[in-house]
C-alpha cells in the first residue's frame, strides 16, 4: 500500500535503504560471511563467459553488473538486449553461462532466450524480484531480490537492488576463486545504504533542480564516462518514461562524434562525476556543452566535487557509486514528471511487465 505517499514511485524510492540492508541480510551466513548457494557458484565457475540477457533498466543494470563480475571475480563478460539477441546471436564461447535479469520475470523478450538457450542445452541463473515467476520457474537457478512489490511502472529499487544482488554474486565467486577483491562488501554496502538514506532526505533541493532544469525543456542530456555513462543511460530512461522528455545518454567522449550538433541554448544536461579517473575528462565535455549553450547540471561525488556542482552525493566505493548516483536521477525524474503534470505510476503507453514480444 501507498500509505501516506502520493506515489508508488516515491514510496519506492524511499525503500532502497532497507532494500539493501534486507539483501545484506538474506546473503549472509550466521558468520556474517556473504554467502549464496554454491550450486551457483559452480555453474558461475563452470563458465567460460557469463551471458547477460535483460530489457530496460534491468538491462542497465546488467551492464554495471559486468563490472562487478569482470572486476572481482574477472570472468568476461557480455550484456545483451533481449529483443535483440534471439535472432542476432553473438558467436558463444564453449561454455556460456546465461544470466536473466528481470524484476517481474515475465518479460516476454527475455523469456524466448531462455527457452532457446535451455534448447541449446546452456545453463540459466535469473535474478529476479518475483519467486515462481516464469522465468525463475524456467531457469536453472534463481537468485532473488528481496526488494518487496514494485508496483509504479518505473523501475527504482528493483535497479538497485539488482546492482547489490550481482556485486555479491561478483564477491561471493571471487572469493571461490580465492581472488581478493580488496575491498569488505558487506560493509561498503553497508555505506551505501546510509548514503542511500542521506540522498532520500535530500528531495526538496532536488525538487528545485528538477524544476529549474526539466519544467520547460523538450529534451535533456545524461552524460557520463565508464560506470556513469551506464547510469546516465538509466536516468535518461527515467526521466522520458515518466516525464516524456526527450532524454539520451551518451559517453562523454561520444559528443563530439555527432550528439553535440544537438546541443542548443539552454539544453539541460545532466553530467555524473563519481570517477576519480575521469573526472577531469567529464568536466572537459561540460566544458564543450556549456560553450554551445548548455544547461549543465553536474552531480558528482563528494571529493570529486567542484563550485560549479548542482548536487553532490556521499563518498562511497567507486565500484558501488552506480547504486547512490542513481537515486538523485529517480528523484529529479519523479519531479519532473510531477511538475508536468504527469502520470507518475502509470506513464501512457506503459505496462509494469511487458509479456508480449
Ligand atoms: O521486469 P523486467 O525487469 O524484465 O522489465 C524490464 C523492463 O521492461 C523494465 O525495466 C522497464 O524498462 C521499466 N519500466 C523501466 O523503468
């Protein structure tokens, strides 16, 4: 239920803090070691390459995902389109492994790769929100994401908790591997959750951001490099899904190849700085956009941060920013969609589980 929120979306929103920490739970062993079931593990270590199938933001997801698994537990690893893969399959290697994100595990486009993959003989895991569903019930192994309901149409805490869900996956079989990941997981995420908490206490500047950047405009940009560029694919994808702006993410470096020719006075665009090693290269390209009339609206982290910044969020893991840099971009696309009079839960032409293909 809603409660006293006006929102599924905002309500949600707010539940990420306690999505993480539920998730930190569920995957820990009495020794408050993180664990998962090592049938999993096996068929992870069994594969030669990890296959990533997902739509949407389940998609963005998965392309942070390959961070964290090709990172920690260095397995390779590709992300594909659901919709895209059944009939323009890559060249497998000898001993794939397909991984199926989805929150509802219904989604048509990703269910007719399992079934042919299964055809094919591969193996499947599905990480999803939803125990029985078809896509759990269809694949090998499930893994879930403990994140309660999602009801509004746009995808929030089902994002992150999928991020936390595959970084203990990357964790739990790096250290199968006995590779050091240099880093306490279960902690980091620990970090992440309080700054998850500081971030939904911060809706009235974003409030403010939100109207002084999207109230008006017809389109918007999200840039980014590396990590941010994926998430800014996922802030695009909230904010024209709920506000019906135009909005694209693109990597920084990108710009200059074509999009910039796009740029006009007074163009928002939303520029993520939670890298250390490409914080001085985002900036570069904010630098390109603002000569040409640019909007910017810089959301860095908190040491990379500059004056000219609009928003800064906590100092977490650089691997893990994905999970808190996400949420000023919900919140500003939940305004902006509020501010434009919009249907915030039930975006037009939308459904919550899209079961055709
Ligand atoms: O249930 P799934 O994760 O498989 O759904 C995939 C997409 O349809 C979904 O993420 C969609 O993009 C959301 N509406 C985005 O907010």
């Amino acid at each position: 239920e809603k409660g006293t929120y006006p929102h599924y979306m905002l309500k949600e929103i707010d539940e990420q803090p306690a999505v993480i920490r539920k998730i930190i739970q569920h995957y820990q062993d009495e020794q408050g070691k993180l664990v998962i079931d090592r049938d999993i593990i096996d068929a992870v270590n069994a594969a030669d390459r990890v296959y990533i199938i997902a739509a949407g933001t389940s998609y963005h997801a998965g392309l942070v995902g390959k961070q964290f698994i090709e990172k920690m537990a260095k397995i390779p690893v590709e992300v594909h389109i659901s919709s895209e893969f059944g009939y323009n399959m890559p060249l497998l290697s000898e001993k794939p492994l397909f991984v199926f994100i989805s929150q509802s595990g219904e989604t048509a486009d990703s269910r007719a790769v399992l079934v042919q993959v299964k055809e094919m003989g591969y193996p499947a895991l599905t990480i999803t929100n939803v125990p029985g569903s078809t896509l759990s019930r269809e694949a090998d192994y499930t893994l879930l994401l403990h994140a309660g309901p999602e009801i509004a149409v746009a995808s929030t805490k089902a994002y992150t908790a999928q991020l936390a869900v595959l970084a203990i996956l990357a964790e739990v079989t790096a250290k199968s591997r006995s590779l050091e990941v240099g880093f306490d997981l279960i902690h980091e995420l620990g970090l992440v959750a309080n700054a998850m908490d500081v971030l939904c206490d911060s809706k009235e500047i974003l409030e403010v951001i939100a109207r002084e950047f999207f109230s008006v405009t017809r389109n918007a940009f999200f840039i980014g490099r590396g990590i941010d560029f994926y998430v800014g694919l996922e802030g695009a994808l909230k904010l024209k899904e709920i506000s019906y702006i135009q909005a694209e993410g693109f990597a920084g470096g990108e710009l200059k190849h074509g999009t910039i020719a796009l740029i006009e006075e007074g163009t928002p665009v939303v520029a993520l700085a939670t890298q250390e090693s490409v914080n001085l290269s985002i900036r570069g390209n904010v630098k390109e956009v603002v000569a040409r009339g640019a909007n910017p609206c810089i959301i860095s982290m908190n040491g990379l941060n500059m004056d000219e910044d609009s928003f800064v969020i906590p100092e977490v893991h650089e691997l893990l920013t994905p999970l808190i840099s996400v949420i000023p971009l919900q919140i500003l696309a939940y305004y902006a969609a509020l501010h434009r009079d919009c249907d915030v839960d039930k975006p037009r032409n939308l459904a919550k589980s899209v079961t055709v293909e």
